[in-house]
C-alpha cells in the first residue's frame, strides 16, 4: 500500500508513475506484472520523470520481498 501523499510534489509523481511509466516500462522490458527496482529507475530516467519520489513507484510496481 502506497504511504500517504504529505506534499505536492508527491501528488504529482504519482500521477506520473501512473500514466506514463507504465508505458515506459513495457517498451523497455515488456509486459510484466511487477519490475525490479533498477528496472523502474531506468524506466523513470528514460520516461524524463523526477526520481525524487522513486519508492513511491517502487511502492506500485516491484514486488514486496524486493523493496
């Protein structure tokens, strides 16, 4: 379960790791249901997202045993 959005800027990287990253995560790795950690970092890095709040994205993608 995701933490609770206390900032702003929370509010709007999450917003991108639900639109955009999943997009991005299939043109580089393919359809998967949950991507390691260096998988969603690359992804965000290539999709020109902040990396900020990157374990939020961890958070929705990767498995729980890796985080």
């Amino acid at each position: 379960m995701l933490k609770m959005i206390t900032h702003p800027g929370q509010y709007f990287a999450v917003r991108s790791y639900k639109t955009k990253l999943p997009q991005q995560l299939r043109a580089l790795y393919g359809k998967e249901t949950l991507y390691t950690p260096t998988q969603i970092t690359m992804a965000i890095r290539k999709a020109g997202l902040s990396t900020k709040y990157r374990k939020l994205a961890y958070q929705m993608y990767v498995p729980n045993k890796q985080i």
